[in-house]
C-alpha cells in the first residue's frame, strides 16, 4: 500500500510542477478571471458540497469527535458562500506577480530589477477544516502557485467536493486542472510522501493543525515548512482599561468562536487594577457558558471558578475553557506570554498608551493588538481575502499568510556585452 500512495503522489506532484509552469505564464487579468470562474462553480455545487460535509460530520459524531471538532469541521450554507466570497474577494486584490520591487543601475550599466514570483508548488497539509480547500486554493491561485491540498481525512468527502468545484472552473477559465489537487486518500503515508518533496516537485510545505501534526511536518519534511503553530493567545486587561470595553474584547475573544486559532486561551489582568477588574470579567466568561480555571487570586472571586494546574498556562484549549492569572502589570504580563505563549497573537486591553506601546513593541508575536479581539487575527479582517494560516516564525512570512506571502522574487539584470574584469 505505502508504495501504491508513494507511486500515486509522484503523479500528483508531476502533473503540478508541469501546472505551475502553466501558471507562471498567466497574466494577473488570467488569473482573476479563473478565481472568478471558480467562486461561481463553488455556488453552483454549493448543494453537492454540504451534501458531503454531512456525510463526514456524520462520521466524526458517530467516531466520538468533540463539539468543538466538529464546529471546524461543519459547513453551512452561509459557510460556502464565504469560501466563494472570500476567493472572488482574492481575485479584485492587488496581484504582485511580476511586479518590480526596486530597480536601479549600477556603474558598468547593468540594470538590475527585483521581481515578485510564484513559489512554485506549495504542498499544504491540514486538519478539520474544509473551507481551508477554497482559501488555499484561491490564494495560491491568485500567486501564481499550483498547490497539492491534503485535508484531514474525517472531512475527505468535504475536500473533495470541493476540489470538484474548482475544477470545473478551472476547466471554465482554460487553466490546468492539475493546478489545484487534493490527495485523495486518507492513508496517512500520504503525508511522508509529500514531506519528502516528491523528487524535487514541492517547493514549500504550509501544515495548519496541532502541535503533533507541525511536529512532524518540521521533524520530516524534506523541503522548507512555513509553520503555522498553535494558537495559545492572550488577552492582557490592564489596570488602566475600560471595564466595559475590557469584558466586551475578552467575551469576544474568548466565546466568538472557541475553534479558531484566534480564540483567547489566557486571560491576564493586571494586580493594581484587579479589584476593579477581576470579578467582572471573569463573571461574564461564566455567564457565558466559559469553564475559568483561576489562579489563586481568581479563584477568591467566584465559587465557580476552578484551580488552574501549570499546564493550563500552555494549553490551545480550543474549547470554552480560559485560564485566569493575576500579573504584575505591563512587564508581568510580557514575561508570562514570553514563558507560556505560542508567538501567535495576543492583545492589551487599557487607556493607557504608553502602556499599550510598550506591549506592542515588546511582545514578540506575529499579531499584537490594542483595545480589540484576537479574534481578528484573520486574514480575512486583514484585508487579504483569505489566508492559508497564521505563520508564528520569524522568517520569509509572519502573520496571516496571503498571496504576497505566497511568492518569492529574483533579480532580472539587463546589460550590453558587459563582463566582468
């Protein structure tokens, strides 16, 4: 079986590198219009797609999945005309393939140009969510990459519907089919073969999942990871905040969506401002359904509330449970996110802007914000359309992975019989 799945994503992995060269050839208004082509398709078999998504929530219920797992896995009407949405909202983007980033001559003559260019083949491997098949397709699309999909395989029949979908506008627009695949296997061999690199046919490697999926997409892969880690956000409510925009942000980021990589994990508030603040805040996440598990402190102020362990202050819950500490203001608060957090977003909650500057500049995460929810850390609320994840390291891409990130650039240097002495 291994190498039936070996032999199968060989093919798959050809049959894109020989698409993305289609694909390099392509003009932006090329482009645009498949992006278009596709979002229509997407409506079109918007009933065939939800009619797949049943049949893999089925599964996961009947498998024993969480509520909270199978929030990410479920599609909704409304949930298919957002991936649609959100595709033809890539394609009115400004493109950056082919754009000249800085040019300039040298003394000998030559001219020298920076150009953005597609990656190439970009491999992503993901859990749970489906519409993740629309966004990365659409963004690397609109990058000029083709790009191998492997979703999880409890929502394989949701995948693939959907992959149906951008085929035929595909087809439509006179574009490759093959630029966009979904390895259409649940055999987990699937993703070593894709880590290797398939001989040289993938250029880069996105994971979007949980701590032991990217664990082992960078302790195999073959080919550079753009990481997406886990989301273990915090919200920090200062003693300067205003109480009600303070419980207002923290319900939000909290219970908005519990699923989302966004979703606050800890609350942090400040010891000065405590008294004013601790018990109204962590009596709206309780009336909001949210388990709290306290510090010490927190746990004085409601009979609720449950003893946090250590390993609360680590923990992507991805559920309605937050952690609650009490911290020495500002430097507490950066010290707590730099030991426990995920370098993924966090936000400062306060009036004070010398303390909201300090925050901003001194946490080092890929989203940090003041006086708003995590929960916009999205790449759609960015303005992007779509994203392919949250990338958390420090290199090449940071935060909310659209299709600027998505391409590289080289130089195009211009002479006449110049050599060098």
């Amino acid at each position: 079986m291994a190498e039936d799945v070996n032999s199968l994503l060989q093919r798959i992995g050809t049959a894109a590198r020989a698409a993305s060269r289609v694909l390099a050839r392509t003009d932006k208004s090329q482009r645009a219009a498949a992006l278009q082509a596709i979002a229509a398709a997407i409506r079109a078999h918007g009933p065939l797609i939800l009619e797949a998504n049943l049949r893999d929530v089925a599964g996961a219920v009947k498998a024993g999945a969480k509520a909270a797992f199978t929030d990410r896995l479920k599609l909704t009407p409304s949930g298919v005309e957002a991936m649609a949405s959100g595709i033809e909202t890539v394609s009115w983007l400004p493109d950056v393939v082919g754009d000249t980033e800085a040019e300039w001559v040298r003394p000998n003559g030559l001219r020298i140009a920076r150009v953005r260019v597609p990656i190439g083949v970009i491999g992503i491997i993901y859990e749970s969510r489906p519409n993740v098949t629309g966004d990365a397709a659409g963004l690397c699309l609109k990058s000029g990459n083709a790009v191998i999909l492997r979703g999880g395989s409890e929502a394989l029949q949701s995948t693939l519907a959907i992959r149906d979908a951008i085929a035929a506008g595909l087809a439509r627009s006179g574009l490759p089919s093959d630029a966009v695949q979904v390895v259409p296997t649940a055999e987990r061999d699937a993703v070593g073969s894709m880590l290797s690199g398939l001989n040289g046919c993938i250029d880069l490697i996105i994971p979007r999942g949980g701590k032991s999926l990217v664990a082992r997409v960078q302790k195999e892969a073959r080919v550079p990871v753009l990481a997406h880690l886990d989301g273990n956000c915090h919200v920090y409510v200062d003693k300067a905040a205003d109480l009600d925009k303070a419980v207002r942000i923290v319900v939000n980021a909290k219970m908005r969506r519990v699923s989302v990589c966004g979703a606050a994990e800890t609350l942090l508030v400040d010891r000065a401002g405590a008294g004013r603040l601790l018990g109204p805040l962590v009596k709206a996440l309780l009336d909001a359904e949210c388990e709290v598990r306290g510090d010490e402190t927190t746990c004085t102020v409601d009979p609720r509330v449950h003893p946090a362990d250590e390993e609360d202050w680590d923990t992507e819950f991805l559920d309605a449970v937050i952690a609650v500490k009490v911290v020495d203001g500002v430097d507490g608060a950066i010290a707590h996110i730099a030991r426990h957090g995920s370098s993924h977003t966090e936000s400062i909650v306060t009036e004070d802007r010398v303390a909201a500057e300090t925050f901003l500049k001194e946490v080092d995460s890929a989203i940090v914000l003041h006086n708003a929810s995590t929960q916009f850390a999205d790449g759609g609320e960015f303005g992007f359309g779509a994203e392919v994840g949250i990338a958390t390291g420090r290199l090449h891409a940071r935060g909310p992975v659209g299709a600027r990130e998505l391409t590289t650039y080289k130089y195009m240097v211009r002479g006449d019989g110049q050599t060098r002495p």
